[in-house]
C-alpha cells in the first residue's frame, strides 16, 4: 500500500504542478491552433497567457505560501531539555550530488543550518536525519545517507551524534521509519523542517506517537512590504510550487488517515 501510495502522489503531482500545468495547457492550445479550432484553442490559450502573465508579474504566491508558514512559529522559549533534533530530509540536492559526487544543498538547504544552530544549543543532543530519495527515478541508490552526513559533519556535527535514517520517500515513512530509532521512546525532539512544511510534519508526528517541538527553517514567502510588482516568474514559481503541493498532500494525507487534522494547529 505504501508504495502504491509513493507511486500515485509522484504521478498525479506530475500532472497537478502549477508549471507543469501551464505548459499543458500551452501545449493543448497550440495543437488546436494547428488542427484550425481556433475557438477552442483562444478557449486555452487566453486565460493560460492571463494567468502566466499574473504570476509573472505579482507574487501572488504569497497568499498560498504564508498561511502555511504562519501556522508555527519558532518557540520563543527554546526547552531547557530535549532528547534529540530530528531533521528532515529535503535540503540536499540529490541528483546533483550524485551527478557530481560532491555533497550539495538544495532550496531547503536552511534546514541544515537551523540544525547546525540547535546542535551548539544542545551539545549533547543526539541528531536524528531522516529522509531517503523521494525521486521514482532514483531509488535504491544508497547515496542519501552518505550525502546527510557528509553535509551535517562539514556544518560542525561530530559523527558520534548521527543517527541516520536513508529510507524513507515522503514524510509519513519519514516518521514510520524513524521511530524505531529514537533514543529515548516517548522524548521530546525538536523538529527541523522548512516552514511551509511544518504542519503536515506535525500532524504526522502526532499520529505517529513522537513529541515533537517545530523549529521552522526555510521560508518562502514576502512580508507584505515587500510585495510588490517585479516581473520575477521564477522567483513566484519557487513559492507557487510547494505551497500548492503542500495543501494536496495535508489534503490527500488526511483523507487517507496519515494525520487526524486536516490543517494541524500549535
């Protein structure tokens, strides 16, 4: 079941990205032009141009990616004690890591920082990197647990205080495959992740049985000050992209009985 399930969402986000489905629509439009449906193809091609030109132009992405990343805040109050620091996987760039055979950092590269930032803050944590290959393409490459640690040891995390887990594809197996692992059964854990991400990590950590406190890293959105008007399609494409899959996967993960709330709270 999980691996049906791994299976369908990388194929229907194939089909539901925001870029992927601009280029669809284009693609429809210019076949219709070519067979003369000219109605049909101005049926297409008009509100796609509409809609790309808005993206371009304004973040509008902003308005999908900020109620995500206002939904948990970095606790004010760091506890006195905890039992470890979970990362989560998503940070590293794995086909250019393994194309290049060189550890690299991808957008959520600040996940590793704020670890490297709580593992000074807690000296004698243990710290707990889950996250594997979450690409069809390359699974089974045992390349994601050497990367984790060759980044976590080069941002000054001693070897001794790894606990790696390399299998796991989405972020339910992240939690199943890591459980086991923990040092302490019912601790608590400070969980590193990127903002956005944070209230389906939760709300699976909750399912799960593990006590997590979020200490979201990785944001992507403007404050409202600085939303503006700068022509900048990649830039709004970068916000677009995951906060629209975030909210089908917290959908799709309550639906399937991953998380007991569709929109986990603090």
């Amino acid at each position: 079941m999980n691996e049906l399930f791994f299976l369908l969402s990388k194929i229907s986000w194939a089909l539901l990205s925001p870029g992927n489905l601009l280029v669809f629509a284009l693609f429809v439009g210019i076949l219709f032009l070519l067979f003369n449906r000219i109605f049909l193809a101005k049926l297409i091609l008009i509100p796609t141009g509409l809609i790309a030109f808005i993206l371009m132009a304004y973040p509008v992405s902003d308005y999908v990616m900020k109620p995500l990343e206002n939904r948990f805040s970095k606790p004010q109050t760091l506890p006195s004690k905890i039992d470890g620091i979970i990362i989560l996987g998503g940070g590293e760039d794995l086909k250019r890591s393994l194309s290049w055979n060189v550890a690299e950092l991808g957008m959520g590269g600040d996940r590793y920082i704020g670890a490297a930032h709580l593992a000074k803050l807690y000296p004698q944590a243990p710290v707990i990197f889950t996250g594997g290959s979450g690409l069809i393409s390359l699974q089974n490459t045992s390349g994601e647990a050497s990367i984790a640690k060759q980044l976590l040891t080069t941002i000054g995390i001693k070897p001794s205080r790894l606990i790696i887990e390399s299998k796991s594809r989405n972020t339910y197996e992240n939690f199943r495959y890591t459980k086991p692992l923990l040092p302490t059964e019912n601790g608590t854990y400070l969980l590193v992740t990127s903002a956005f991400h944070m209230p389906r990590a939760v709300g699976i950590a909750r399912m799960q049985g593990v006590k997590v406190v979020p200490y979201p890293v990785d944001y992507r959105s403007n404050s409202d000050s600085l939303r503006i008007l700068d022509f900048d399609f990649f830039d709004h494409l970068k916000a677009l992209e995951p906060a629209w899959r975030e909210w089908i996967g917290l959908t799709v993960y309550y639906l399937t009985g991953k998380t007991n709330s569709w929109f986990p709270e603090p």
